[in-house]
C-alpha cells in the first residue's frame, strides 16, 4: 500500500470518552486507549485559507462532494460516482400553517440514490475503503446502512458483504442482493449478527463500515447540515429536527454546525430537537434524567430508529446539550400521522423512522415550545418506498365503486 | 378565471393524425376536428431571442424549471415546489465494459421525487392545472403516473382524484392515499376504469391528466432530454435507448433534441432506440412490419409498459422512424437479468420498465449492433423500490449460516 496519503485538514482522532488524541489514518477505529468512539477533528485554519463561501457559491458539484474541503477525505483520493447529498430544502408553507410555524422547512433525505441519508456515511465509506487499498467492504445492518453500502460499494467497483439477521425483511435483502453484495443472514439475533461480522471483519480485513466503530461516517453524515446552511444563504436555522436512533446521524448534524461555525460561515448555531419512540428512548431518557444511557426494549415500528443500545449515545447526547437543545418522544401513532401529513400537505413519502422527527416537532409545536417565527428544518431521513408495510397501517381505504358515475355523484355531488 | 395568459414561446398545438392547427391554452387536449394527438409546436425564433447556452449554463436552478424557455408554461405560473428533474447521468464503464461499449452513461430518473421520470409531465399538469384556476386534478392509472400527479398535486396544494382498477397493487395505492389523493377503486378492467375518470372529468371540470389526452404531458417528458444534452455538454448522444409502453415518453425523449437541434445548441441527432416486452410490443411491432399498431395482450412483469393499447404510439412511431432508429423487444428474463446487472455494476435499482431500456441495449450490442465508441445513453424510468416483488424473482438468496466463524471460513477461503 505504499505510505499513506494524509487528509491534510485533520488535526487529529480524539477520544469523546478518555480525550486521548489519536492520529487519523487508514485503520483508526475506534480509542486504542479505552474502546471510546472518536471524533474528527479539524485543523480550521488551513481550511479557512482553502476554502470561502464564494468559493463554494461557485461550485457546480452538487453532491457531497462538494464540501471535500471539510471531509476526511485525502487529496487525490477516487471519489465515490454516486449523485449523494444536495437533497431539496423544501420551504413547507402548507405544513407549516397547519403547526403554527411561518418559516418551516423540509429537508428531503429520501431522494439519495439508494433513498436514505446513510449514502452519505457510505459514500465517505467507499472512499476511504479504496484509498486504503480494500477491495471489500462489510458491516452488519438490516437497513439503510446495509442497502447504501451495498449501492456505492457496487458503483465504486468494490465487493460488499453484509450480515443480517434471519429476521431481516425480504424486501431489503432483495435490494443487497440486486446490489450484488454477498448477503450473509446469520441464525440468531442481532448481536449474534453483529459478534459475527466483527470477527469476520478481523479475520479477512475487509474495510469496516459499522457506525459503532468507523468515526468517518458521521463526518459524510454531517454534510447534510453544510448543506441546508447553505440553502439557507449561509444561515443556521433555528431549530433542526432529527429522528435518533444510534446516534450517528444527530452527531453528524451537530458536527456540520460547528464546522461552518468555526469558519465564521455561519454566525448562529442551531437547538436540536431529539425525537425517539417512545417504545425506544434511551437517548432521550438518558438526556431528560442524567441518567447514563442503559439498554431500552425496541418497541417502535420505525425499525431504522429501533436502536435498544444506540453505540453513539454519548455523542449525541453530547451534541444535544451543546446545542442547548430539546429532546421528545412521539407513539407510533403519531409517527404515522406525521407519514400523512407530510405526503398530503408536501408530497413527501417518508419512511416511518424518516418522519418521526417531523412528528416531534408537531408534538413541541403544539405544545408552544417553538417560537411561531423561528427557522425550523425538519429532517426526512429515509423514502417510505421502502416501508410501505408500514405505510398501509396509517393510508386509509380508497372508495371502492362499479363502473357507474351515478355512484360518483354521491360522492362529490354531495 | 379571467383572460387567459398565454404562452409567448408556443406557436400552435398539431394534429399529429390530420394537421389541423390549434391555439395552445388551457382547454386544448386533443384535436377537435379528428380526435387525433396533438404535438405542441414552438416559436424557435422568439425562444433564441430569450435563451442562450451561456445563459443556460449559468443557471443555479437544477430542475426542470432550468429550462423553462422551452415549457409550455405561460410567465408568471406558479412553479410547482417538488424538486423534479435535473437527475444524474452516470458514466457506466463497468457496465460499458461488459456490453463491449466504451462510451456509456445511465441517465438515473428513479431518483425523481416519486421515484419516477413521471414527475416530469406531472409537474407540467399540475402548474397548468393552476394556471387554469382548477383546484382538482385527476387521471386514471395503476402505476407512476397516479403517484406522481398525486404527490405533485399534494405539493402544490391542489386536490387529486386517482381511478385505478380494483386489481391494483396495494403498495401503489397506499403511496396515492399517504399523499393525501381521492382514490377511486374500480369494479372491473382497465378499460373500465379509464372510461370512468373520463366521464367524471368531463361531469365535474377536473383537469385532466390523461397521457393519452393531454399534449402538454410529454413537453415535461422532453426536459430528460435537454438535461442530457446539457450534461454532455450540449452535445446529442449518438444512441438513447428507452423503454416504451404508451409512447408518449419516448415521443418526448425525441422533442426535446429535436428542440435543441432547431434552437442551434446541439449539431446533431441521435438515434433512439425503442425497447418494449416480447410480451406485449405493439409499437415495435408496427415498426417492424409497417403495418398499423395493433392491440396486444400485456403479458409482460414490466407493468408500467404494459400497454396493449399505446394511446401515443403514433407519435412514438414517428419519432423512432425520424431518428433513423432502432427497435428491440426482450423478455422478461432479460429484463430481469438487467435489473441484477444494473444494480451489482452501477449500484442502481431500477423497476423492471426502468431498465428494459438496458436490457434492449445489452441485446443489440452483443449482436454488434450498435458500434463500440457510440456515444450511448440508457434512460432509467424508475426506480426499483416500486415494484421489490420483481426484484425478488431474480435476486438469489443470501447465505444462511449458524453464528459461527469456521462456516464462513468454508465460504471465504475456499
């Protein structure tokens, strides 16, 4: 492999548990001190006498990588092919209105080419894989993170292999499958998946894409929030709205924040607003009581967010409070309810996980915890195409007639 | 409703059958005098006066909307908010290297906000709909069409009414209800089902989103084909292969070369290919023999061009004949065995009449038909997330193994 090209805009892989510093490389994982996760940090300087905002007004790459300045990516690398990132930023007059907001927006993660926001963790993934000279790449999932490892491991030319546990939905291992991964479904449960994929990751090298041990995921993650900064013409908004489960994704968003923060792109920071299920809260709760996090029963429909030991608690946790930020849970209920009332009023299908932040956010508006006039964006983490189980517990019947239009009459003469 | 504003870069709508004439405007469907098709038809002069590939060029709107010069949409429309259009074009080498064709791309319109290049002519209904002061729109349809008037119509706040026969598939009607659509559920065919929208559109004034009545439908249709061209940099490719059911999709892939071509920004034409199911060909089929399009049973997995009766099939006709083309028809297997090769070499799912146009490319290169350094575009329709059940046919099964270390090592070191 030759000696290791750098990211010359780390400064360093710290700790979020002991603080000790680690240098970024090919195989930093996870603190070789006492197991914590680590968090990418940045050498905002030499960023800022590389990058400005009119450099990037400029810029005609709409996509993720857009921002490489602010990625760990080292010069040179081959970047993934996949269109990832610039999801819409819908201004949601209608929703709006209906929760009391004047300035609410919607970020439609969905429209990712494998339909959730975790290509953006896979696509720093595929990348980093590659200039580490890896020809596979594997992690364990039943979800979003499975089927966008598998999409942009097959567009950059690499082999997948995921484990999923017998449970997982056929409907999702058909698209690993059409992705042409190599699927491994393990008799057992979810941690026999996932003791399995790390001794298999061990033994054969393969590039490690699990969220509990790569600290380069959050950082694809957190282009989401460069991105509506920029919408927003290099603006904060005031609140974001994000479903949690592991952690990763609410952790990525704050990071992006903070970034552009620290380069004086953005003036404000936002409040995160933190929306679990209630049936699977230990973020929450453990925000709420101070509590450490402890293990949760993942009673939720919104299986991407079922996340009974989310491995990157501590880190959203920590982006929360920083934030100074609100946490709240939403039943199943309501996240259904939001399911329609983001596709009636906006014409967003969102999966069951992907629309529980838009159901906290109706929860807190409702309640007047949210000033009327504030810049709110609520994220949309994932396309209800690929639930639509779920989806028809909560649609409703169409009106089954004859082929008659004195039928019809009743109806809309009424 | 007032005078009618009218489009300034329109010249006539034409009878594709008869020639008769007409004025463009709200209540212009089909041709008053034989019933035929109309083909809208445009000032080239009036729009060069307007629009320059440098302007174009330096747009920072990424929709359709970025070409709006050449739109049937008077000044002064309300846009409609979904963010439809401007999807990927994607070098294929890996695919290209396995079809033996070097300069290959896959146009991706999965990625559209309902998953489908339908939201091209749906965001052209629903913004006329407006614009004609309706409040209602309506079609008749199973598939993407009804979902895409649907989530357009809902985004725009406009009301929808989707006819679809009672054997319509549950998942499809579920993302109708979820956008907040009036479903009416028919007792009978297809047939039946369409005669009853259009009686009920005619009763109660909706604006009517029949492919097969409305000429504007494919003017969105032909915005794939502008964004090709730009994206090659103003440039035709010398092949576009395309999946084709009604015709009026390919009829639009056509118009909008033909609209640059007549404008000066691309110096020449490409030749489309028409690809359709041996199961139910009726446009090829005419081709072919150069007898009249003739109805045909639908005996084809690929629903969304299951179209006996191509309702734009004249126009698909014509346009394959003008572009010197090229017409194949595959089966099911094929198509099949495209979807898995789209998926494993580009990490792209497409639904079964997504990549039929694929599945055609990959006959006629390996019989030698189209030559190797071809500029060639595939179009994906939609996206595979639609239909998982196909996908479920051809995919394979995972590997189901114990938790256990030492049976992997039987897989993975052999």
């Amino acid at each position: 492999m030759g000696k290791e090209k750098k990211e010359k805009n780390i400064s360093a892989a710290v700790c979020i548990t002991c603080g000790a510093e680690h240098e970024s490389g090919d195989h930093t994982y996870t603190c070789t001190k006492c197991g914590g996760v680590l968090e990418i940090c940045y050498d905002y300087r030499y960023i800022k006498s590389q990058l400005t905002r009119e450099k990037l007004l400029n810029r005609k790459e709409y996509s993720l990588w857009r921002y490489l300045e602010l990625l760990p990516i080292a010069e040179g690398s081959k970047l993934s092919p996949l269109r990832v990132g610039w999801s819409p930023l819908y201004r949601a007059e209608k929703l709006g209105k209906l929760l009391g907001l004047t300035r609410l927006y919607i970020k439609d993660d969905g429209l990712n080419p494998t339909a959730s926001l975790k290509d953006r963790a896979s696509a720093i993934a595929v990348v980093r894989a590659v200039h580490a000279g890896m020809t596979t790449v594997a992690c364990s999932s039943t979800g979003n993170a499975a089927s966008s490892l598998a999409g942009n491991a097959a567009a950059m030319g690499l082999k997948s292999v995921i484990f999923v546990p017998e449970r997982a939905p056929k409907a999702k291992v058909t698209q690993l499958l059409i992705f042409g991964a190599q699927v491994i479904s393990v008799q057992g449960t979810y941690e026999d998946t996932f003791r399995l994929s790390s001794v298999a990751i061990e033994q054969w090298g393969w590039y490690n894409r699990n969220a509990a041990i790569n600290p380069y995921l959050s950082e694809g993650k957190k282009t989401v929030s460069l991105e509506i900064a920029e919408q927003l013409g290099f603006k904060a908004p005031d609140y974001v709205a994000v479903s949690v489960g592991d952690g990763c994704t609410i952790a990525g968003v704050w990071k992006g924040f903070k970034d552009l923060h620290a380069l004086g792109f953005i003036e404000t920071l936002p409040k995160l607003i933190s929306v679990q299920a209630e049936g699977c809260c230990p973020v929450n709760r453990a925000f709420a009581t101070g509590a450490p996090i402890a293990w949760m029963e993942e009673n939720t429909l919104a299986d991407s967010i079922a996340v009974g030991v989310p491995r990157n608690g501590e880190k959203a946790l920590g982006a929360i409070r920083e934030s100074q930020g609100l946490v709240v849970n939403v039943s199943d209920e309501e996240i259904l309810a939001a399911m329609r009332l983001l596709g009636s009023t906006s014409g967003i299908f969102g999966e069951p996980a992907g629309v529980t932040g838009t159901a906290g956010l109706k929860k807190l508006a409702e309640q007047g915890l949210i000033p009327q006039d504030a810049v709110v964006v609520s994220l949309v983490t994932g396309n209800g195409l690929k639930d639509v189980v779920s989806a028809q517990k909560t649609a409703g019947s169409p009106l089954c007639i004859p082929p008659d239009l004195s039928v019809l009459t009743d109806v809309f003469d009424r």
